[in-house]
C-alpha cells in the first residue's frame, strides 16, 4: 500500500500448534493452577505474529507495529498478548532515534547467546530462549563512516514470561520479585554498543548497565522465597571472521554483580561441508565456559560443548533443517533438539521440532525440563 509520500508494509504469520509430550511429568512440590489439567500430554495453541510497517518519505518518519498473540488450550499462563515492536523511529542518513517498544540483538552464537541482555527472554514459546519480549527504550544510533555506535535507555523492567507453576516447561515456583537499586522495576537501564566491520571481520562492544535479566532466587526472612533482581554492570565483545569455509565466532564477557565478578566465554566455528545451487550443508560447534563452574547461578552453559548442523534447502523455497546436542562436563546433563521449517509455498509453511532432555538432578537451574521430552507440529499461514 503506497501513495507519494508514504508507504505501509503488512507481514507476518498466523500458527497452529500442536506439542506432544513423551513422559509423564514428576508430581510438582507446587500447587498446581486449578485451570491447569495435570498431567498433560499434548497442548494445542495458535498464535498471530502480524509486522506492520509505516513510513513517510516526507518527513523521515517509520512507525512499526509488531505484536505477538498466542493463546493455549491447556495453559492460561502460555496464553499471552506482547508488543515485540511497537515504535516512532526517525531515520537520517548519519543517525536514527526511535522510542517505544523495540527489540534489540546482541551476540553471533547459535546456541549459547551469552551476551544478549538488553531484552528479556519469553520462556513461554521455546526452551531455546530465542524469543524476547518487547522492551520500552529510546534507541540512538549514529553512523561513523562505516561503524555504529548505538545509546540506548531502558525504563520498566519485564519479568521473564514464565508458564504456569507445575505445567510443562515450567519452573516449580510462583514466587514475588524484589529489585536491587532505586525505582524498583522502573530503575533506568543504560546499554551502549560499537560495531565495525572491517573487510570479513565483524566486531562489537557493548556495555549495560542495570536490573540483570535472569534474576536470583533468595530466601525471604517471612514467608515464601524471592526472585532477587540485582543491578548488573556487564562488559562484552562478540567477533565473527568469515575465512571462506569456516566462519569462526567468539563472545567474552565480564560482569559485576553485588562487587563479585564473573568472567564468561563462549568460543565456536561454523564450517561450510557442501554447498551447491540446491543444497547446503554447515557444520556448528561451541564451547561455554564460565569462571564459576558449576556455582555460576546465571548460566546454564558454565562448562558445555555443542555440535550440530544446519541443512539449508535452497531449492525448496529456503527450507532448513538445524540438528544440535549439548552436553554440560560438570553436572553431565544434555539435551538435544531438532528444528525444521519447510516452506511448502511463500503462504504455507510446516514446522517440525523435537527437545529431548537428560538432566542430573544436581543441575538445579535446568532439572525442571527432565520430563518434558517433546515433538511439536506447526502449521503456518504467512502474509
């Protein structure tokens, strides 16, 4: 839809999903939800992911709407409306402000996304954490003759997006939050970001500073425990170098919680075994190492390798298939995952994935999963 001056872009999809459920579920220790059927072996829901695009060549103007609804037939607490998007930018050639709702990506890994904290995770569609909640910022970026510097000011801190207690892919707690620093939830969050490019290498620093998005949960001196979130100073740099048949891509981090310091790294290659006009083939490996072993209460992946693969089908309106195992040398867990999306045409799409779980009971901050062995079927409807 277009005139003169303006131009309106519509895009998304519409999704019915179906999750099937291998294992019975251990009773949980918390009450479950009266709305909540335990136990549950399979869970339909249908979502709608509309990305709504204005802009105004008159005045620099771009206004995006993306909001996100998914409504389950078994969890109410899955059952959510969020605004991925929803924002006023002003574009120039040199610079670009916008305010609003807005998604922000920081990191090049594939499974361990070490350094991404600017947006907090919605836990309610994927255990893989890929998916993120909009959140209310005003966004600066500049161009400097081939870098990008990015401001950005966070206000209103979201609680990760969390299933009801005791159904599946939930943490076993309903408990309240309490924040670190003045304001509360809306305590102001600061993240800064400089990236360049130089000729196959790719480089970013970043920094922010405020609430941490995996809070800690600590006990309360009356009644239930708490979700503590802390103030966070977090340092990273993140480096892909494309070298023709392998790409190799690294994160580093260090961060400063309460004057105690962590140090993180994830280190990994990807590596090009075929491709043709039709058909591609790429090889992935991580290691995730994190100073505080198994004691590091924020991160899953203190001391784990990966290995997967990614089957793209070019000639298959860009059909991919991504395979991947993982496994943790301190506690031994590991879980692995497929995931593929065939593109039947541009309208219809079928998604197929898999997560299987294999988790000791030491390993506090992922045994929750253990039961939730699951196959999911998806049909799309893209516009």
């Amino acid at each position: 839809m277009t005139n003169v001056n303006a131009e309106i872009k519509i895009k998304g999809s519409a999704s019915l999903e179906q999750r099937i459920f291998l294992d019975r579920p251990a009773q949980p220790t918390y009450p479950v939800n009266d709305s909540y059927p335990y136990p549950v072996y399979h869970q339909i829901s249908a979502a709608l992911s509309p990305h709504i695009e204005a802009s105004s060549k008159k005045n620099n103007m771009v206004y995006t709407a993306h909001p996100f609804v998914r409504i389950d037939e078994r969890d109410d607490g899955r059952t959510h409306i969020d605004l991925r998007e929803f924002k006023a930018a002003l574009v120039t050639k040199k610079w670009e402000a916008s305010i609003g709702f807005d998604q922000v990506y920081w990191g090049v890994m594939e499974n361990h996304h070490l350094i991404d904290i600017v947006n907090q995770t919605d836990y309610l569609e994927s255990p893989n954490g890929k998916d993120k909640l909009g959140q209310p910022m005003f966004r600066l970026g500049i161009d400097l003759k081939g870098a990008l510097l990015e401001a950005m000011l966070l206000v209103g801190y979201r609680e990760p997006a969390l299933a009801t207690p005791g159904a599946r892919f939930s943490f076993d707690n309903n408990y309240s939050y309490e924040y670190a620093g003045w304001g509360e939830e809306y305590h102001p969050d600061v993240a800064l970001r400089y990236s360049k490019s130089v000729k196959n290498i790719d480089v970013g620093v970043s920094y922010f500073g405020g609430h941490t998005r995996t809070p800690e949960l600590r006990n309360s001196a009356v009644g239930n425990p708490i979700w503590y979130v802390n103030l966070v100073d977090q340092i990273s740099i993140d480096i892909k170098a494309d070298l023709n048949r392998v790409t190799l891509k690294g994160e580093v981090l260090y961060k400063l919680i309460e004057d105690e310091s962590t140090r993180a790294v994830v280190l990994g290659a990807e590596f090009s075994l075929l491709q043709t006009q039709n058909i591609g083939v790429n090889l992935l490996s991580e290691y995730s190492w994190d100073q505080h072993g198994k004691k590091a209460f924020d991160n899953s992946f203190q001391n784990d390798i990966f290995a997967g693969a990614r089957v793209t089908l070019n000639g298959l309106n860009n059909s991919e298939l991504l395979i991947g195992h993982n496994y943790d040398f301190d506690f031994g867990s590991q879980h692995g995952f497929v995931q593929a999306k065939v593109n039947v045409t541009k309208a219809l799409s079928i998604g197929i994935e898999g997560w299987w779980f294999n988790i000791n009971d030491d390993d506090y901050a992922n045994k929750s999963y253990n039961d939730d062995n699951m196959i999911q079927l998806t049909g799309y409807y893209n516009f």
